[in-house]
C-alpha cells in the first residue's frame, strides 16, 4: 500500500487536532487528567510518523523514502 501526500498530511492534521484538543480541554478543566494524557500518548506517535511520512512522500507516482525505525 502506498500512502500519497495528501493521506499523510490528513492524518498528521487528525492527530495534532486530537493532540491539541486534548491539552486545551483538560486546561479549561474539561477534560480528566489521566484521560488527556492517553489521548495524547496515543496520537503524538502517529502525529510524528504521518509528518515524516508527509515530509518524505513525493508529489508524483513513485515509493515513499525509508525512513527507518
């Protein structure tokens, strides 16, 4: 499966939303610790492989670069 730019960058965007979300909530007292906090454990590494994605992946046909563990 190849993931294009725009898939990438969607779910970059996604994951930053829910991370920034997350912390804005539980500042205004919205939102629960604990529960802040596994949201944003759970969306930062997928925020942070989706932008390596996103930075790497080419505009046109072709594979994605390796970008390593």
């Amino acid at each position: 499966m190849t993931m294009k730019k725009q898939t990438a960058g969607a779910v970059t965007v996604a994951a930053g939303i829910v991370c920034v979300a997350a912390s804005v909530a539980w500042r205004l007292g919205l939102m629960e610790t604990w529960i802040a906090i596994v949201l944003n454990v759970v969306a930062f590494p997928f925020f942070l492989v989706a932008l390596g994605l996103w930075w790497n992946a080419a505009e046109k046909e072709g594979d994605t670069p390796f970008i390593g563990y």
